[in-house]
C-alpha cells in the first residue's frame, strides 16, 4: 500500500542528437510499414548558465515495505531569467514548481480543476494497481508529496 508519493528532481543533462533535432516534423501518422528507428538517449554535462536552468522530474509512489514504483518519468520545466537566476531560486521555489509538473493538469475545455485533479489520481492510481499496490485516486491524493533534490542539484544551488 502506497504511504506517500515523491518527486526527484535533478539537473536536465539530456540533449537532442542532431538527427533527432533537426528532423523534419511530420504530421500523421507513419507510412505503412515504417517504424521510427530508437536512437540511445544522449546526456551530457548540464550547461552551468547563471541565467537558465532546465530540470527533470521522476514520480514516484513509495510503499509501505519502502519500493517505489514510478508513477511519471516524462516530465521537466526550464526556467530562464536573470543572470542571477540560481541565486533568486530556492529549494522551496523547486519543490513548488515540482509539484505543479507532475500534475494534476490545468483545466480546459468544459473540465474544471475537480475533473482534471480525478483523472490524473485515477489514472495514477491505474499504474500502481498493475504493480499489486491497490488504492483509489482519491486516496492517493491525500497521500503527502514529498520532493527530493538531487544531491547535484543541491550542489548547484549551494554553489550561488
């Protein structure tokens, strides 16, 4: 049973290849018989740019006997300001704004806050029931959320 849920936040250190960023965009679907070739995630040293930060998020659900399942490993922001960007931003800006990625969505369309809030529960909720862990989307979100900065993260702040 889930006990809490937890984002990790770290330094974006992915980048594009130059065949995946400067392909063509193509709309709709794949022609028939062709399948996009997977191309190995590429990292690199995050740039260390007083001005913008670019940062990922992993969602996770922790369990009772302390495994965690992932929830969302899809998701990230950047933030571009003034020169002095990471000296203006705190852990609790991070946190916030972490919180805020992970979900739920803003409403649109006819759907309020309280539709969008219960299909992203639920739909969480889904992925922990096809890992045994068993509980509603409303229950699980009342659970805490807990963010952890990654300690290279951390450093970098530290470091301004």
């Amino acid at each position: 049973m889930p006990t809490r849920v937890v984002t990790l936040v770290d330094l974006d250190d992915r980048v594009d290849p130059p065949e995946v960023r400067d392909a063509p965009v193509i709309d709709g679907p794949a022609p028939a018989g062709w399948t996009p070739a997977a191309l190995p995630g590429i990292h690199r040293e995050p740039e260390d740019e007083s001005d913008r930060m670019s940062l990922t998020a992993l969602h996770h659900a922790v369990l009772d006997d302390g495994r965690r399942i992932t929830l969302l490993d899809d998701r990230g922001w950047s933030v571009s300001g003034p020169p002095d960007l990471w000296q203006r931003t705190t852990a609790h800006d991070i946190a916030d704004d972490a919180r805020m990625v992970v979900g739920p969505d803003e409403p649109h369309g006819d759907r309020t806050h309280a539709d969008m809030a219960a299909d992203h529960w639920a739909g969480l909720a889904e992925i922990l029931r096809e890992h045994g862990a068993i509980v509603s989307g409303a229950d699980l979100s009342r659970l805490p959320h807990e963010v952890e900065l990654s300690q290279r993260l951390r450093e970098r702040l530290g470091r301004t």
